[in-house]
C-alpha cells in the first residue's frame, strides 16, 4: 500500500500549488514543466552522442579546453545531473556550464547523460539509463582505434562515477547494477555522492528541522518521491530508503564498491540521509571519505562560486588519490 502524504497539487487542474517546481501533473500520469533551466548546444569542446535512440538519451562529452601533451591520458567522468528525477537534462545551463568547468578544472573527459525523466518514466529508468551509459563507455574501450575520436585522449582504466542530489542516487544504483559486471577494460575507480536524494516514510532529524527549507521542503521531497518511485510502493523502498530497505544481495554488492566521496551541507534537509548511506557503505567495508560542511543548502554550488570552487577541489583530491592507488574493489 502506498502511504499517501499531503503534497500541494491542486485536484481540478493538477498544479503544484505554491510550489516552486512550478508543475503540473496532467490526467495521463505525464508532467508539464512549466519553467525550467534554458538548454543549451554543444560547443567546440563538448559534443551529443546518441546513448538509446529508442529511449532518446544521449551523452553529452566535455572535453578540457586545455588538452594535456598526447602522452597524458585523461580520466573519465560519468556525471548524472540532479532534479529531483523530474526536471532538466544534461543539457540544462547549469549542469552544461558546471560540466565545463569541471572537465577545465579537474582536466577529466565528462561523459554527462541525458536520461529518462519522471513520472513519464519512473524508476528504475533512469537507472538503467545510467547502466547503458557505462556499457557504451565499455563498448567503446573494447573498440580500440575505432572508439570516437575523442575518447583517444583517455585512460579507460580510471574512470570515476559522480552524480548530485537525483545524480547522487543514481550513481549508487547504477553502482549496485554493474558491481558484477566484467566492464574491462574500464576500471570504476571512485564513486562520488554529491548531496545525494534519498528519503524515508519516518522523517530524519534534518529533515524536521529544516522542513520548510527554501529549495527542498519536505512537502515538495514527498511529492518528488510519489512521482518518481514505482507504482503502490512507498518512502521506504530500497530506490529511496537503501538503509531499512537493502537486502542480502544488495549488501553484498555494496562491498564490491570502489572508493566513495560523500558530500553535502549542514543546511541540506537530505545531510543526514547522506551520513546514514556513507556509514551503511562503511558497515560493508568501502573506504568512505566524507566532506560535510556545515555550511551550505542543497545545489548551493550551482549558485555560489566558492563553494563551487570547494567541491571542485574536493573532487580533484579524490580523483587523484584514487589514480595514485591500486583499486580498492573489482569494480
């Protein structure tokens, strides 16, 4: 049974009322988005690939402005963007912009994917988005000279999986997905949860607290959920709630996760879902590093340049603490 909570849709027309999603759920079980972020074209440095023409994804490929000497190989970076599992694409201004800075910043090949957005396609669709994004990354290894051109200038060996809030998620499912899979060449060197989503029937203490919060307040989270999770299932599904949820197959492949960076702020209602998921994954024996700052609201690095800095920062570090050492799973 669903257990069904009071999220501000209005019954006659199906809008969000008062809700800065600014949606409307339409009689077909279909969204309209009413604002969203502008799209923008790929430039010089960044290209589309279609990923399932069946299921219009695609990846969209970032490369460095800066192109290191030949003789350097690039590490990889899969990125899942956020919203929430309803709105925006790969393709939105702040995660294009974002993937550019990045791949500047951190001298890293992004592979950033476009994939299936709620409720027109609930979960787990947008996990196996994510798990063809990385069978295409692996194809495209095991083709040698005749990989996309692109892909000639990296090094398939150290590949790196990042996500944030929605993307965060994702990665730890898709990570769950392909824990068994032979992806060789490529090599999962790190996973990397930014302000990951994740949520509960029972609120955590963060979520109380701050449950009127400007960007995540916990009636808009409710909503999130009962239009991205399947069907008759609630907050606690394992989608949502891995912690109370995960069974023995689930626990068991969490062991086999490469190293894991787990970020997020004092001011994100989802921060200590974040820290539940980061000791679970230490339970199973993943070498978990975290960076909590106390400071901070979710997405906050989409809008504030410093803490946008930090993250980068951060993220480097761990790219290249993982490249110096021997994989830490057989991801």
């Amino acid at each position: 049974m669903i257990k069904r909570v009071s999220v501000p849709i209005d019954r006659e027309t199906g809008a969000c009322k008062g809700c800065f999603l600014n949606i409307t759920l339409n009689s077909d079980g279909s969204l309209t988005r009413h604002r969203d972020f502008p799209k923008l074209p790929p430039t010089e440095h960044s290209k589309d690939i279609p990923l399932n023409p069946n299921n219009k994804t695609f990846i969209r490929l970032f490369k460095p402005r800066n192109i290191p000497p030949p003789e350097t190989k690039l590490p990889i970076l899969i990125y899942f963007h956020g919203g929430g599992f309803i709105l925006y694409s790969a393709a939105s201004a702040p995660f294009h912009e974002s993937c550019t800075k990045m791949a500047d910043r951190l001298q890293t090949m992004i592979l950033s994917v476009e994939y299936r957005l709620s409720p027109e396609h609930r979960l787990p669709a947008a996990y196996d988005d994510g798990v063809d994004a990385i069978s295409w990354l692996r194809d495209q290894a095991r083709n040698g000279g005749d990989c996309d051109t692109w892909l000639s200038d990296v090094d398939f060996s150290r590949c790196f999986v990042m996500g944030s809030s929605s993307g965060g998620n994702i990665v730890y499912s898709v990570a769950l997905r392909v824990a068994e899979t032979d992806l060789s060449p490529v090599k999962i060197r790190g996973l990397i949860m930014n302000q990951a989503f994740f949520g509960g029937v029972e609120p955590s203490d963060s979520e109380s607290r701050l449950k009127d919060d400007r960007i995540c307040p916990l009636t808009a989270t409710h909503l999130l959920w009962s239009l991205c999770l399947p069907h008759g299932v609630d907050r606690d599904h394992v989608y949502s709630n891995p912690i109370k949820s995960s069974g023995a197959e689930e626990r068991e492949k969490m062991g086999r996760f490469p190293s894991t960076l787990i970020n997020g702020y004092g001011g994100d209602p989802l921060v200590d879902r974040q820290r539940d998921v980061a000791e679970m994954l230490k339970a199973r024996g993943v070498h978990v590093e975290t960076r909590f700052d106390k400071d901070g609201f979710h997405a906050c690095e989409l809008f504030d340049e410093n803490k946008a800095k930090a993250l980068y920062d951060t993220v480097e570090g761990f790219i290249k603490s993982c490249s110096m050492t021997a994989p830490s799973s057989n991801m």
